[in-house]
C-alpha cells in the first residue's frame, strides 16, 4: 500500500468513511482534506504523496458518477492529464493537481476543442485565479475547473461568471464534480457539449 493510500485510510477511518459508497466519500471531501491538513501540519506530507492523494480523491467522485467508462491515463501520457473519460464525440480529460496551479495546470490537457479537458484541484490561492489567467485556460481548451469552495468563494465575481465554450460556468465548486458528470453523461460517455 502506497503512503498516500495509507494517509486516506487512516483518514477515512477517523471519518467514519471506510465502508462507504464513493459518492458519500466524495461528498465528505472538504472534512477529508481538512483532516489530511492536520496530519500535514504535525508532520509535511511529500509533495509526490499529496499528488496522489489528490488523484485518489478526484477518482473518488469519478467512481460515484462514471464509475464504467473513465480511465486512468498510462505513464506515457500522464503530461496530458492523469483521467479520460469517454465522450461524444471525443474524450474528456480530467488533469488532477493538488494545492497550487502554477504552470502545469494550464500546459496539461489537449489543447483541442475535439478533447477538451477538466481541471480539479484542491487548489488554495486566489491569486492564481485573476480574470485574465482564468480566462488563458479557455485557449487551451479547458472546459470547467473545480476547486474547493472555499476558494471559489473569494475569487471575483467576473472570475466566477465567466462561461465555457458550452455556455456553462468555467470555474466550479468541487461539490459540483459529480453531478455534472451524471447530468452530461448519455448512453454511458460523457456530452462534452453538456459539460
């Protein structure tokens, strides 16, 4: 068992989580990562360690809503994104970073309309979310991005208005991850138009 499957097991277990259904897994995450914190402050979590445990938090709420037809992508790939889910037309990507954006978010992904991609992180600095770098996502074919409310609430308003290629909210609460999966999800793939 990997370090950050053993740091989200003792976690769940805190939690009372253990036996429960991905969905009410997922529903738990800000207590989840909020318990992680606590561990992270006595003693610093590796950084490669938090990447997966992000990874498997993200694949909790993929397994509540898309639990047949989504992939984790293969080491040869995984500069693109670390999740494909299958989609009409095309695929959608799903890249998974942790706390901070930086640069990797905005230079994973497709970069094409035909494959768009999703960004969900736990992201935890509103600095990195200006109107002007949000909207640089936008070119690089990034359809919505999911952040922990917490952030989503300070960010501007014109940040959180603004709309995706679909006509739909760029910027999302990750609460709302699995339920926009299901409502965009037709004869088991995902309507990339719907997302």
């Amino acid at each position: 068992m990997s370090r950050a499957d053993e740091l989200i097991l003792q976690v769940l277990n805190q939690l009372n989580l253990q036996n429960e259904t991905f969905e009410t897994k997922y529903n738990q995450i800000n207590e989840i990562v909020n318990s992680l914190q606590a561990i992270n402050n006595q003693a610093a979590i590796h950084q490669k360690t938090t990447g997966t445990i992000s990874e498997r938090l993200c694949e909790f709420g993929l397994q509540a809503a898309v639990p047949n037809f989504y992939k984790k992508i293969g080491n040869d790939w995984n500069w693109m994104a670390d999740f494909s889910i299958y989609g009409h037309p095309f695929n959608l990507l799903i890249s998974v970073k942790s706390f901070k954006a930086k640069e990797r978010l905005i230079v994973s992904g497709s970069g094409n309309n035909l494959s768009p991609t999703i960004g969900w992180g736990l992201f935890n600095d509103p600095d990195e979310w200006t109107l002007d770098r949000v909207k640089s996502y936008l070119y690089r074919s990034f359809v919505a991005i999911y952040m922990p409310i917490s952030l989503y609430t300070q960010l501007a308003q014109p940040v959180r208005e603004l709309k995706n290629i679909n006509g739909n909210l760029f910027i999302r609460d990750l609460g709302l991850f699995i339920q926009d999966l299901r409502k965009a999800t037709q004869n088991n793939s995902i309507d990339i138009s719907s997302i």
